[in-house]
C-alpha cells in the first residue's frame, strides 16, 4: 500500500475531477465511464491495491489469471480513467518470468517513479520494481526482483510500504525454525538488498501466541515518521477465535515494548475478528478496520460478518472516544460484508472498502457480490451523510464485484480498485479488473 501522501499537482491534476458529483461518496463522472474503468487482461484480472502518482495516474496491482495460470499484473490508468496504453504492453505490465503457484493477492507502493509489487508464492515472498512507462528495472535485485524465503503457508494477504530509503514488508509464515505461524516482517533497500541489522537478514519473526494450531497474521502496515513499523493484522490462541492486533516495531525488527503489552494491542469483538488494514493519524494514533465474523455452519466455514473498526492511541491503549468504548460495527445485511482495505482523507475521516455478499450463501447458490466504500466520522461512527447513509454498493458490471483498495486522490476524491467477475464455466470465472473514483 502506498504511503507517499503527496498531492503536489491537486490544482493542475483536477480542474475535470472538482466537478466531481455533489453528494459525497457518489461517482465521478469525469473518470473513466460513468466514474469506472474496466480493463481485461488474460481470462479473469482483480486488482487488490493501488497507488495514485505525482501526476495523477493510478496504478492497480493484482494478478490476471488464464488458463489456470496466474501472473502479477500492474495496470495503469490516466487521471481521466482511461487505460494508458504507452504503459509496459497495452497498458499493462508482468514480470517476464513471474514464479509458479502463485497466490492470486498483490500489493503495491510507488517513491518518486517506481513502482514496487509484492506478490508471493510457495515459501517466498517477491518484490518486483517497474518505471512508470510499465518497464522493468533491472537495477533493483536481481534483474529486477527480490526474493525472500519466509516459510511455508504464506497467507495471501499481505502489504508493502515505503520510508525513506527502505520498503517494509507485513506478511505472515510457518517460521522454518520453530514451525509456529508467526508475524513476518522484511525490510530491504530501494535497491532490493535485505536491510543489516534487521531481524536476520532482512526477516524478522514475532508472534503472540506459539503453539499448535496458534496463528499470528500481519496484513497491513505502515511506517512512523521516525521509521518504526506499525502493523495490523489478527492474531489466535491453539483452539481459540481471532482477535484484530496492532503492533509497533524498533528499527531492528523487534516487538517495541513501549507500545501496547510488549509491542502488541489486542481488541476482541466477541467474534472472529478479522483485522485487516491500519492507517495513521497526525497525533500518532491509529485507526484499524476489518472485519467480525460469526460461523453460520461451523462444519462447512460459513461466515456472516460485519464491518469493523478501531482505534489505538500512540502508546497502544485503546482510545475509547472512538466509536462505542473503541469499536465501530457495522451491519450491512444480505450475505454479509469482507473489508479489504482503508484510508483516511483530508479530514482524518476512515474510508472503508470491501465485498458485499448480496445474499446469504447456500448450496451452489453463487456468490453474486457489489463493491462496498463506507466513510466513518473522525469520532468512529458511521457519517450518515457520506452516500445518503454512511456506504453504498457499486456494480461494476457482472455478477460479482469487490473493491479490493483504496487511496486519496488529489481534489479531495478517492479511487479504488478491484474486480467483476462472472461464471463461464462448472469452475471459471472470467472478468476485468476495475477502478473507480468517488468524490469525498
């Protein structure tokens, strides 16, 4: 996920977008169709993330998959919405040789004009670095990746970030040394080396519970002004149901004691609480959304779960002027809602997207979906005033869409990412990836 908040061209970038709808929330007619972009590549493309650059193009990440083979993909877009064809082939860009069983999740972070895309695979974690003309960089790596060994059972969420001259990396991993699902961070150059003194060579392994059958997961991160990482994820005992986590990290990669118990925050819903993203304030608190799950049918997995969020000072106690006692929760009916990502604009507002199940699932039944986005007030409580009523579903044109990413967009909008999908087959889906621009 990006974190170069930086908006040096809003006047000259958004002369069309300010003329964006006036009812905040609704979309942008001046991107793309109607506020949409909808691009294909291969059989079935989805973008998870997004980065908007220093002229107001933005840039998805995702992967397409055809044929049952999948492959990174990044896709440029215009401020206009338009598919920017002079980038990497069409618009497009993969890596020349991506790896195999790749996990169908990728993630995405720009300084200056590069782009940087993790995407995992097996036991590895790979970064790849691209120019904004879609090109690989040779330079960064080894011909233009990186490639960290962090253990089995990746989990196929995960994020990138950029401070200063280093990328961090949240992911989650079987550590090879003890067999515990633990935290993973990684930490390397701009250049693509592994960072000395972090953890060892460059990975770092921490975790909140250790046994079998615990899990520990990062998803989400982001870094300090000072340079300490401050993650989000879920964290379980052995036997037990998750619960959203914040931690901060030294420099060295180490749990930092003076936040929370030990480097750690927990906050438990009283359900399956997945936490997923985690964005800064200016005071140095943060702000945590996901989602709280209850099981419908415990022996087939059924979830039905609700948007969630939270809040924890700098010190890692919760703040409990957020929301009700530190928790926002949030209802959305049919089948249920899966928050994918999170930003906050100007005014320190959360913007919440993800998945909305259009119905209960049941049987064969498919699961026909809409791209949800939500805005909370600063305080934690859903702005009813944002869409007519605090969130709204968007089809982006097939039975199923989601919004898998979020970001500020110059002039006070923002723009998502991510996917329609429609069945083509027993066990195919086929659709393009999408952005989407809203105003604010």
């Amino acid at each position: 996920m990006n974190t170069l908040k930086s908006w040096l061209c809003a006047a000259a970038l958004c002369c069309g977008a300010t003329a964006a709808a006036a009812v905040p929330g609704e979309l942008d007619a001046t991107f793309g169709s109607g506020g949409i972009s909808r691009q294909y590549y291969g059989d079935l493309a989805q973008a998870d993330d997004l980065v908007v650059d220093r002229l107001g193009n933005v840039y998805t990440a995702g992967t397409s998959t055809t044929a049952g083979t999948a492959v990174p993909l990044l896709t440029k877009y215009k401020p206009d919405g338009t598919l920017d064809g002079s980038f990497g082939s069409g618009g497009f860009a993969t890596p020349a040789a991506p790896p195999p069983n790749l996990a169908l999740y990728s993630a995405v972070t720009i300084f200056r004009d590069t782009l940087y895309q993790l995407v995992a695979a097996d036991d590895k974690l790979y970064v790849y670095a691209f120019d904004t003309n879609g090109a690989a960089q040779a330079w960064f790596g080894s011909g233009g990746v990186a490639v960290f060994t962090v253990g089995n059972a990746i989990y196929p969420v995960f994020d990138i970030a950029q401070w200063g001259n280093y990328l961090g990396i949240a992911a989650s991993a079987m550590n090879p040394a003890t067999g515990n699902h633990d935290f993973v961070l990684v930490q390397l150059t701009l250049g693509g080396a592994p960072v000395a003194g972090f953890g060892s060579g460059g990975i770092a392994y921490s975790r909140l519970w250790s046994g079998a059958g615990a899990r520990n997961r990062l998803t989400g991160l982001t870094f300090q002004a000072d340079g300490r990482i401050v993650a989000a994820g879920r964290a379980s005992k052995p036997g037990a149901q998750y619960d959203f986590v914040a931690a901060r990290y030294r420099l060295s990669g180490a749990p930092d004691p003076t936040f929370g118990l030990g480097g750690f925050s927990t906050l438990d819903f009283g359900g399956q609480d997945f936490g997923r993203r985690v964005s800064l304030r200016k005071d140095g608190s943060l702000v945590l959304a996901g989602s709280v799950c209850k099981e419908l049918d415990p022996a087939a997995g059924t979830l039905y779960c609700l948007a969630a969020a939270t809040a924890f000072k700098a010190d890692g106690s919760l703040d409990t002027g957020f929301g009700a006692s530190g928790r926002f929760i949030q209802d959305v009916g049919g089948g249920g809602v899966t928050v994918t990502d999170l930003v906050l604009d100007e005014r320190e507002r959360p913007i919440l997207v993800g998945q909305h199940l259009a119905r209960p699932l049941s049987g064969s039944d498919p699961a026909a979906s809409y791209a949800l986005i939500m805005r909370l007030r600063r305080t934690g409580w859903l702005d009813g005033s944002y869409l007519g009523g605090g969130w709204a579903d968007f089809s982006y044109g097939y039975e199923s869409s989601a919004n898998g990413g979020v970001q500020r967009y110059p002039g006070g909008l923002v723009v998502t990412a991510g996917n329609s999908m429609k069945p083509v087959g027993p066990a195919t889906l086929a659709g393009p990836t999408t952005a989407a621009r809203h105003s604010n």
